[in-house]
C-alpha cells in the first residue's frame, strides 16, 4: 500500500513537471509568434512609407545649350533645369546632398552630379518653406550645371567634354535616389535645337 501511495505521488509529481514544461514551451513559441508578426508588420508599414514617398517632375527640362549654329553633334546642353514636387503621398523626402544620390547618364558616360560641393547641381525651394524637406504642396528646382563636370570622374574618363554633354538626337537619363522613398528617373531625348534656352 504504501509503495503504490508513492508510485502515485512520484506519477503525480512527473505529471506536473510535464504541465509546467509545456507551459512553459508554448509561452516561448507563443512570443516567437507575435515577435514575428510585429516584425511582419514593421516591415509592411516601412514598404508603404516607401511607396508612398515619390518625387514626381512638374515641369518639362528646360535646357540651355552653347550654341545654335553648326553641326547637331557639336550643339552641347550645357544646362537643365526642372522642377519637381511629391506625390500623393504623405511622406516627407530629404533633399540635402547628404541624403539624396543624382545621376546623369548620355550614351558615352555616366557620372553622380549632386555632391557636397554643389557646384554642378544645387536644389533650391521655391514654393514652400525653406528646409531640405520635400513636403505636400511645395516644389523645388533643381538646376544641372553640366560645365561643371570633370570629364576625368565620368565613367568611362572622357579626353574630350564634348563627350560628357549631351547633343541633340540623343537620350539623356537623371535619376535621383533619396535615402527614402520611390527612385525617381527623367529621360528625354533632345530635339532639333534652334534656340539658345528650350524646352523638351
């Protein structure tokens, strides 16, 4: 009798130590769970943010180019200018030269134009307040000043800066990376050029 008594208890006693480990097992899987649901959803609610923070062009490129006159492959663009705002979205864009990445590419090369020395493209806002922050309702100009490209940073080097403009009849492409938000691109191709400053 009392050796099934305690053949009891000790049946007893397992039994509970079992109850207490799954206990404690299904708490560990249970915040497993919601940690990778709270993961989940930070994830998603970073994607939207993302998606909707787009910079979109309000006006056509304005160009300026050296000269008229001659052969098209020797009229140079020396100079673009457009505008740009932000979408529907609701998200801010930084548009200081520490967060944003602007690139221009022609059919020979390719090179980043929107440094820390802002001598060849500056951002300005013209409708707005006068922070870096692209916001709903504000616009800002972004001028390209070509001329001030070094033809030995472009890739590939170019001997020659006739190289590194871009002339009429070709595809220009400026693609501008914020640190947040939609990638935004421009191509165009340059038409027939019969005044010094034109649109296309």
């Amino acid at each position: 009798m009392n050796r099934r008594g305690l053949t009891g208890l000790e049946t007893a006693i397992i039994l509970v130590a079992f109850v207490i480990t799954a206990s404690a097992f299904s708490f560990v899987v249970l915040n497993m769970g919601l940690m990778s649901a709270e993961q989940a959803q930070s994830v998603i609610s970073s994607s939207i943010d993302e998606s909707s923070a787009a910079i979109m062009m309000d006006t056509g490129i304005i160009g300026t180019f050296a000269n008229t006159t001659g052969a098209q492959s020797t009229i140079c663009l020396t100079k673009a200018t457009f505008y740009i705002r932000l979408s529907q979205g609701d998200t801010p864009i930084d548009m200081d030269d520490s967060n944003v990445v602007i690139t221009y590419t022609n059919p020979r090369c390719h090179t980043t134009v929107y440094d820390t020395n802002g001598t060849i493209t500056t951002i300005t806002a013209v409708a707005g307040d006068s922070d870096s922050m692209l916001e709903v309702g504000e616009k800002f100009k972004v001028v390209i000043d070509f001329t001030q490209i070094d033809k030995a940073t472009v890739d590939p080097v170019q001997a020659d800066m006739n190289n590194v403009y871009a002339h009429p009849y070709e595809e220009l492409r400026i693609e501008i990376q914020p640190s947040g938000g939609a990638r935004f691109s421009v191509e165009r191709v340059i038409p027939q050029v019969s005044n010094i400053v034109m649109g296309f």
